[in-house]
C-alpha cells in the first residue's frame, strides 16, 4: 500500500492557510510531498502535516492554553525572588512587574489573584495551592534556573499554565569551570598555593604536566562539552569523545572525533565528564572502566557526582591509574564523609559550575525572554510542561503513549558508540493522515531523549528539542485494514552500529516495533527481522542464539547462579536449528559479570539488555 509521508513538527501550534502538506501528497509518489521533492529520509521540522479539519481543531485545543491574553489589559508579572538587573528590565517591557522577595505562603496566595506570570528560583513553592488560588489567570511560571522540583507540573497544565526554565545559560559558565579545574589538576595549582599559605616553598612536589599534545576525552558531548572541547583545543589538546547518541557531523565541525567508550578510556591521559545522570550513566567510571585507562590519568568531573563510582575512584587513586581528579560535582550535595574531598590528590569545589556574575545575569535574560514568549502565546524549547491535549485525542491514544515511549527507550539503548542523527517512526493506522501523531511523535522523541539528557521532553517541545540535538525525524503513515486508531508503531534509528546487531533491519538501522495487548499494554513485536514477543516492562535480556537444546538450561542456569530473577522468557526462531532470539524479564539490570558468563554459553552468540519503565 501506498504510504504517505507526515510532515514533522511544529514550532507552534496554529492554523494554516491553504491546502495541507498531508493534503497535497495525497497524489503524489512515495516519499514526496507536494511542490518540495523532499527525499523520504530528509529533515522536516517545517510544518504539521494535518489532514482534516478535526485534526486542525484537534492542534487548536492543544495551543490554547498559549493564546489567552489578560482580562485585565498589561500583563502582571510578580517576581518573586532576585533576579539580575537586565531580566527585570526586558520584563517591564512586557507588562507591569512586581518585584515581593520573601513572600510568605499566604502572601504569595494572595498576590498570585492579580498575577499573569511568576519568576522564582528554587525557594518558592508553586503549588496546585497557588494554581487554585490564581483560579486560572496565571498563564506562566518561569524558573530561574534548571531544576523545576519545586513546581507542581500537573497542576500547572490542569490549569492551562506553561512553565518554562532557563536551560542553556550556564553552558559557557560550566564550560570555563572545566578548563580551570583541568588547569589546576595539570599543574597542582591548588595543592601548590595551600602549601604556599602553610608557609612552605615546594618546587619539586607540585611538577605538573603539559597539556599540549594530550589526548582529552570528552565523555558526554551536549552544549557544555562541545564548549570545553573547542577550549580545550585552544590549549594544544587532542580531542576525543564519547556520545552514543550525538551527531558525526557536529562533532566533525569542531574537530572533535567521536569514538567508543573502550577506546575513549584507552586512548586519552584527561578525562572530562559533561553527560546528565541517568540510569545509563550513573556509576559509569567504576572499577572496570578506571581498569582500561592508561596509567596516570586525570579526571575532571563538573557533569552529576553519580557518574563516578566514588569508591572506585578512590581505589584507582590508590592505585596509581588515576593521578589525580578534579571534582565540582558529588553524590550527594553537600558530600557527606566522602572519602575524596579530603585527598590532596583530588581538587574539589562545591558546585561553581553555573557560578559567574555573567551567567546569573544571562539566567536572567534568559528566563525573562522565556517568560514573554509564553505570554505571547509562543512555544519555545524552555517550555517543561504540557499543554491540554484534546480529550479526544488523547482518549483515542492514550493506550499506545506507553508504547511510543517504550519503542523510543528500547531503541536508542540498542545504540552503540558511533551515535545515529535519523529517526525513522511508521504508523500503521486506518485513518492515514488523518492521524494525528503529535502526541505519538513527542512520546518516542521522550523515550529516546530521557536516556541522554535531564530536560523535560512533552508535546510541547520534543520537535524543538530533537531538533537542537540534531536529530532529523521522518513520520510516515501506512493504511493499514483493522478498525483500531492504530495497529502498531514502528521506530527505526539510522544508527551505523547497533550494540545487538540483530536490531539491525534490511535497511542497515536499528529497528524496533510494537503494538499494545489487553488494552494498554505495550509489547515489542519485531526487533531487526526477528518476530518477538517481549513485554516492554523493567529489565530485559536479549540473547541471540543457535536454534539447539541446551542453551535455555545453560543461560538459566547462569542466571540462576548469580540469584537473578526471572519474570518471563520468550524465544523467537527463524525456523529449526536455525538464529533465534531469548528474551528475559529479571528483576535488576545484569551486571557486566552475568553479561559476561551468558555469551560464555555454548550457542550464545550476542547479549545485550536495556531498561524499561515499571509499571
């Protein structure tokens, strides 16, 4: 059948005049839209492709939130805590601003009545009981800041009010704290000038090293770890990084080669550490990694403290593989009895990343255009909330978001080193374009983002989003004959190398697909060429294997070894004696060791596993 090609994403909601891209395409080949020629694997962020006039009522009742302007003529905006001169100034042009720092709860209940807007840091609590207070005039909460824990999400979008954070400011801040702190390691300027207050004159102690000519390791390649690397190569530097999930291209313009983590561990004598926190990265520098590093090695971490194994990090320095470490970041904050913060080998510093007279004021700038671009109505990449969603959209798909997510979770997981730029997603659906995918789209670019960074992704700023990290997205709709909205997903990632390289279909990307039983429940149904049946639930082992007696004993047996848990076991054949594919539910996330003894296994041939959500 004949499918056509959805236009992916829009920078705004709203209407559009004239015959829609989806219309257009109606009669045209596949892979085409009308009056573009756009090749089936281009990057679309132009425009949404909606079919039908329900769809467009359908975009409208998702923005209106945005659109609704003060009763009362000029926008309120309360500032509730300090904020830097030049935000309070672009506010004022905005509307009338009014500046009560150390409001009292019931203070801040009655002046959110008169308020379109509030700016906060992280002392106020903006509550569902502020929501209520404000009985829907409150339109924007804006977040001096990255953190938003201090903010009622769902209460916000019950009440139809975005909130927005200041994200990006502290890049070049975070940045320049790296180079000084890998400074200060190369040369023990720290240890040197607290010798020097002791009243000592050491020369020979605190030799440094150069940094010309050293390969540095950027483990986490975002914004602040692309500013370090084109810092760092202003020192004469090598540089090397480690990102599954960023692009060739941009790294290639900064100089800058991608490499596995393996290599990136044996290669480099410095180490920066610039990726979030997350289940994927907590604990990545453990006794294992530190174990492949060249002897000597420096470690400069101003990403999340959990990144580093801490006792491992002390057994390394013990060791002698690590020579010394530079920390700005720990686990917990302020560190408790952590056993690095007294070492005179390692330069600690109690979190200074963001800590600049220029940041606290680009935070500022920041937060206030993010508030005014909310009250104008407009949607920006800041935005960590979601607007309402039609209620009859979302009834109609609430059942396969959980599925959405989970195909984009399982997914980018599969990623090897070399990183991937293209994100293919299919829907097989009756309605053709007619669907309305935005919800679907912003649900697998959320499973594939929340392994790679700490920033809310929803509907409304996942195209924006995926569009900063470089992705080009590709939605396409292929008819299908059941009488369900929707028949079952398909996600497909242009990724060069895959860690299960089963995952990889005819078309060389790694693909995955599913569909959603009993209801609401969401199931992996293909994964490369290979039929499967996997629950898309906790943790999950896959195995590819020989079709022969034995192995299921033997990878059980291993399993059972190591007290590992077995919820479910499903296994997928080509035919008999033929590839096979073993999947398994267990209870934690295998260990290295457990991966380890499973590939040890007469048959086995690869072995990979990748976390989903628990239900």
């Amino acid at each position: 059948m004949l499918s056509h090609q959805k236009v992916a994403g829009s920078a705004k909601f709203g209407l559009r005049t004239g015959p829609t891209a989806a219309q257009a395409s109606m009669n045209t080949p596949r892979g085409f839209v009308a009056g573009n020629a756009l090749k089936k694997n281009s990057s679309i962020f132009s425009g949404k492709a909606l079919a039908s006039k329900k769809c467009v009522r359908a975009a409208n009742l998702a923005g209106t939130v945005l659109a609704a302007a003060s009763p009362t003529g000029p926008d309120t905006i309360l500032v509730a805590e300090k904020l830097g001169t030049p935000g309070i100034d672009m506010l004022k042009t905005a509307g009338e601003v009014d500046c009560s720092y150390g409001l009292s709860k019931e203070e801040l209940l009655e002046k959110i009545k008169g308020v379109d807007a509030i700016v906060i840091r992280s002392a106020t609590k903006v509550d569902r009981s502020v929501f209520e207070a404000a009985k829907g005039r409150l339109r924007v909460v804006g977040r001096a800041g990255v953190g938003i824990d201090n903010v009622d999400l769902a209460a916000a979008s019950e009440y139809g009010c975005l909130v927005v954070n200041a994200p990006t400011a502290n890049t070049i801040a975070a940045a320049e704290h790296g180079i000084a702190l890998l400074c200060s390691l190369a040369r023990n300027v720290s240890q040197a000038d607290a010798s020097m207050k002791q009243g000592k004159w050491d020369r020979t102690t605190y030799v440094g090293v150069s940094m010309v000519g050293k390969t540095l390791a950027v483990l986490g390649f975002g914004k602040v770890g692309g500013e370090l690397a084109r810092r760092a190569k202003g020192l004469g530097m090598t540089i090397i990084a480690y990102d599954p999930y960023a692009s060739e291209e941009r790294a290639a313009a900064l100089g800058v080669k991608l490499v596995s983590l393996d290599e990136a561990l044996a290669t480099a004598e410095f180490f920066s550490l610039h990726m979030p926190l997350t289940p994927t990265t907590k604990n990545l520098l453990n006794d294992e990694a530190f174990a492949k590093m060249k002897k000597g090695a420096r470690i400069i971490n101003v990403a999340r403290g959990g990144v580093i194994e801490d006792a491992a990090l002390v057994r390394a320095l013990d060791a002698g593989i690590v020579a010394g470490a530079a920390l700005d970041v720990f686990d917990p904050e302020p560190p408790v009895d952590n056993p690095l913060v007294g070492r005179p080998d390692v330069i600690c510093t109690p979190h200074l990343g963001a800590s600049t007279r220029e940041a606290q004021e680009e935070v500022a700038v920041e937060i206030a255009e993010a508030v005014m671009g909310a009250l104008r109505g407009e949607l920006t990449s800041s935005v960590v909330n979601a607007p309402m969603v039609a209620p009859e959209v979302l009834k109609e798909l609430a059942p396969f978001v959980g599925l959405a997510n989970g195909l984009g979770r399982a997914a980018v997981q599969l990623v090897a080193s070399q990183g991937f730029t293209d994100v293919f997603i299919t829907y097989h659906s009756h309605r053709g374009d007619e669907l309305d995918t935005r919800l679907l789209r912003a649900m697998v670019i959320k499973g594939i983002l929340e392994q790679t960074t700490e920033s809310t992704v929803n509907i409304v700023n996942a195209d924006l989003l995926a569009k900063a990290r470089g992705l080009r997205l590709v939605e396409t709709v292929v008819p299908s004959e059941g009488t369900a909205i929707l028949d079952c997903i398909d996600v497909a990632l242009g990724s060069s190398a895959s860690k299960f390289s089963s995952a990889k279909d005819e078309n060389d990307r790694i693909s995955v697909a599913g569909t959603v039983k009993s209801g609401d429940l969401p199931f992996m149904t293909k994964i490369g060429s290979f039929d499967v049946d996997i629950a898309l639930e906790g943790e999950i082992l896959l195995v590819r294997q020989t079709d022969q007696p034995g192995i299921i004993a033997g990878v059980s047996s291993e399993l059972a070894t190591n007290k590992m848990n077995v919820s479910y076991m499903t296994v997928s054949r080509v035919g008999k004696g033929d590839q096979a594919i073993m999947a398994i539910g267990v209870d934690e996330q295998p260990s290295a060791q457990v991966m380890d003894a499973i590939k040890k296994v007469k048959g086995v041939q690869e072995v990979t596993s990748f976390t989903e959500k628990t239900a």
